[in-house]
C-alpha cells in the first residue's frame, strides 16, 4: 500500500501548486479512493488472519506443484495453536518415495522443526529396521531459514503465512467466486523481497545451497492468493514461491488431535545425506 499513498501525497501537492483545479481534485479524489479500497481489503485480511489464528488447527487438503509437474496431493491435520506441526497422508508415487515404502500412501509428521516419513524399515544404512525417516528443516531451508521457520510461534503455518499478508506492497480484490462449493472473496497480495522479511532466510532466491533452493531456484517474492469465505475464515490458500505452487483448502477448523514425534528408537535420521545432496546439486 505504500505506493498507493505516496500517490496520495503526490496528487495533494499537484492540487495545490494548480490552483485546485477541477483535475487536480479529481486526481486527488481518485488516488484517495485507492487508499480507502486498500485499507478495506486488509481489514478483511486482518479478520481473516485473526479467526485463523484463533482456532489454532485446522483439517487441510494440500497440493504442491513444481516446474509445472503433476500435483503432489496431501491431506490431515495441520496445528499451530503451540508451534507449527501437521500430520499428512500424500500419494507415494507423486512424491517419488516409491523405493522407500511399498504402500501407495506415506504419512509424514512435521514436529518441532523436523519432517518424519512412515516408510518400510530398509535393510541397510541410516534406516536399517526403522519405521520413520526424519529431516531437519535446516536440510530444507538451510540453518538461518530453519531458524526463521522455528519456535512457538507458529512460523511457517497458515496462521504464520495470513500474517505475512501485513507486509505485502499490493493487494486487490479480486471479486467474488466459489471454492469447494462456498461462496468467498479472492484476495491477492504481492509481498516483494524488500518486505519478505524472516522468510526471506528460508525462501529468498539468495538462500544457495538447500533443498528448497535447488527444487523451486529461490523466491524474490512471494504471490499469495486468499478466498475468504463466511465468519472471516479462509477457504483457500494458495502461495507462489519461484517455480513452487502450494494450494492449501480448509476443510474444519479447530479441534485436532496433537501432532507427535515418531518414538526416537523407531526413527532413522538422513538430514545429513540430505545436505550434502542439496550441496551436490546447488
């Protein structure tokens, strides 16, 4: 929004210096319109993200594109109310994990800024006779974006992410439509590298050498699209980091179970191999 009033400034200064002639007013009037439409589209955003974060959990379908590839499809439980965790099933072939579990399905946590994957005990290295595969967030996001996204604040959630719409330099409204059968309000907003903030650490096109980096080639900038439907609560939320698509509906909000961390007797950890990897391919 800051362009909008500086376009408010300017068109006051050019009324004055014409004399308040009738353009100059007409000019002034319209940027004035601009800042009042703007501010009305980030009090519904506000709402919006206040309701969001109240809940706390919130049952979700996601899906992720990359490069334009085929949709990786996952749905469960997501929970911020004490820290970011959710509790996913996704389709094994889409995610490429075909030859770490023979089920058509794999679940995976995310706990305490680490990601746990339900896959078959293997009979050597890192996952010999263990259910779950675990990855720190730094293998993904790297240690300043792995901090960034940490704590119990919720980074990195829905909540975390309708927060970030605060620091966005343009939204619109976009109108009315219907998602999954509800009637809401598409938003868009546009949240530049100058405003990204903490999640420019995680995100930024300048965080070499991860995982994230490598798969989307970094983001100097984030797009995000809001459908706000009834009693101020998101219905759809979709983000466009580089060559990353994310989709996210909500399905319910509130009362989840909690999310937990595999038994650690139970748990193989690969964030190293998963490291040096994203360093081979950065």
């Amino acid at each position: 929004m800051k362009h909008i009033r500086i376009a408010v400034w300017a068109g006051v200064a050019a009324a004055a210096l014409a004399g308040t002639t009738a353009c100059s007013a007409e000019t002034t009037k319209k940027a004035a319109e601009a800042v009042s439409h703007a501010d009305t589209i980030m009090a519904a955003l506000t709402r919006a993200t206040d309701r969001t974060e109240q809940l706390g959990s919130a049952e979700v379908k996601m899906t992720t594109e990359l490069n334009g590839g085929a949709p990786i499809a996952m749905e469960g439980t997501y929970s911020w109310g004490d820290g970011f965790a959710y509790d996913v099933e996704m389709d094994t072939k889409a995610a490429k994990m075909e030859t770490l579990t023979a089920d058509p399905s794999i679940r995976m946590l995310l706990v305490d800024g680490a990601y746990y994957y339900d896959t078959d005990p293997q009979p050597s290295g890192p996952l010999k006779g263990k259910e779950w595969m675990k990855v720190d967030a730094s293998a993904m996001f790297g240690e300043k974006g792995a901090q960034a996204l940490s704590g119990n604040s919720g980074a990195g959630s829905p909540a975390a992410t309708m927060k970030g719409l605060k620091y966005a330099n343009d939204v619109e409204d976009l109108g009315k439509e219907t998602v999954d059968g509800k009637s809401a309000t598409h938003y868009r907003a546009v949240i530049d590298k100058d405003h990204m903030g903490k999640f420019k650490d995680a995100y930024g096109s300048g965080n070499q050498g991860t995982l994230f980096n490598s798969v989307t080639g970094g983001s100097d900038s984030i797009t995000m699209d809001v459908w706000v439907g009834a009693k101020d609560l998101p219905v759809r939320l979709k983000e466009v980091f580089g060559t990353m698509t994310v989709t996210m509906d909500f399905k319910k909000f509130g009362a989840t179970a909690d999310v937990k961390a595999p038994p650690a007797a139970q748990t193989g950890d690969v964030t190293e191999l998963m490291k040096k990897a994203a360093e081979q391919q950065g």
